[in-house]
C-alpha cells in the first residue's frame, strides 16, 4: 500500500473529473461548480507526514437566531457525525467564523460554526472515494 504523493493525488483528481478551487502550500481545495461559478466546496486534501482528506459544515447564525455557540456546533454534529464517522472520519476542529460586509468590515453580517471532519488517505483509490464522499456532503446546516 503506497500512500499517495501531491503530484499524483493532484493529477488523479483532474483525471477523476474533480476541480481544483485552489492549491495552497502542502493543499489541495476542491472546487464545485454554481452555474458557470466556481466556488470552493469546503473539502480539501492536505499533504504532510500522512495524506488527509477534510471537509467542513457550518451552521449559520442568521439561520438560527438566538441560539448559544455549542447549541450550533451540535446542529452540525447531529446533522453529519453520524456518516462522517461510519467513513472513518473524525471531528478534527472548531471554529466560530465572523462574516464581515465587504463594504463596511466593521459590521458583521452572520457568524459562521463551523466544524471540520478529516480521515488519513492511506492509498489513492480511498482518497478519491473519500473526496469523493466528502463533496456529497451538504456543507450548510
């Protein structure tokens, strides 16, 4: 079993018929297509000692106004956990995210929870399977 490379995973991933959003560092973002846009589709695959495939749900404050900071992140552990873990994915981080207005950045427009998934990629079949699935993620609660 040969844990797969940047160069590889990059080159199976257009072959696969998958788009990059864009390629940061040891990174690869994954892109999806709104119309004619493309938009980045939250999931990722990051080089280093091991290979990890990532995605990240949120929960939207203006969605769900008034509720506490943990009250959102249990939105989006109810709504993904259960089929992240089933792949082998584990929660991997939390973070709040402020949404600023691109005209006046010092008004805040929504807050973002969101939380990140991610599993190692130990070959290049599961990587693309898992990127695979991870895209068929919806990424908003």
């Amino acid at each position: 079993m040969t844990a797969p490379t940047f160069e590889v995973a990059r080159a199976a991933i257009k072959d696969g018929g998958l788009e990059v959003f864009r390629v940061k560092d040891e990174t690869i973002e994954l892109a999806e297509r709104v119309r004619s846009h493309l938009m980045d589709a939250g999931v990722s695959v990051t080089f280093g000692k091991q290979a990890s495939v990532q995605f990240t749900v949120r929960a939207q404050n203006s969605d769900f106004p008034g509720s506490a900071p943990e009250e959102m992140f249990s939105r989006v552990r109810n709504a993904v956990l259960g089929r992240a873990a089933a792949r082998g994915f584990d929660e991997s981080d939390q973070r709040c995210r402020q949404i600023y207005d691109p005209v006046d950045d010092s008004r805040v427009l929504d807050v973002w929870y969101e939380l990140t998934f991610s599993k190692a990629a130990h070959e290049l079949v599961q990587l693309m399977d898992d990127l695979r699935f991870a895209l068929s993620i919806k990424k908003s609660v």
